[in-house]
C-alpha cells in the first residue's frame, strides 16, 4: 500500500463501479465483502413541493468478495434478507 492507506486492485472480474457500498472486512476468511451502493450516475429527477430530487440509478442489490486479489460475486437479486440500499441503511 502507499503512504495514504490506499491501493489499487486490477483484477480480470470487478463489479460495477458504484458509491456508498457497505463494506466489511473478514478476518477470519481474509476477505473484503462489499454489498450494495448505488450507481454513479444521476439518471431519475423528481419534482415534489419540497423541491427537486435526483435519484442516482441503480441502486445495487449484490455481494461481492475481494480474496487473494480476485472479486467474485457471491450474491446478486433481492431478497427478504438483502433489500437494495446504499451504505449501511
């Protein structure tokens, strides 16, 4: 890693470029699993009497992994037990 506690990855399977995932780090099975966030791109408006909103689309419903440098996803579809969602809401 450089000085500032970041790397980068280059890997032949990645998933979508996205904001605000949860992620987490498993010690046990020294992985990082990501879930979730939302697309990067700003694609719903929506006009209410509070004013204007832009929805970001997609919002991501998968669990991926990163292990020994190589992403897989784990997961993808919503279910009772992973609803789309952004960060950890």
């Amino acid at each position: 890693m450089g000085g500032n506690g970041k790397s980068t990855v280059s890997t032949a399977t990645a998933p979508p470029t996205r904001r605000y995932p949860a992620l987490v780090y498993d010690d046990v099975q020294a992985r990082v699993l990501m879930f979730g966030g939302e697309g990067d791109e700003i694609v719903q408006t929506l006009v209410a009497p509070g004013g204007v909103m832009q929805l970001p689309v997609p919002v991501f419903d998968d669990l991926w992994q990163l292990k020994n440098d190589s992403w897989t996803q784990l997961a993808h579809g919503p279910t009772a037990r992973n609803p789309r969602r952004n960060g950890l809401g």
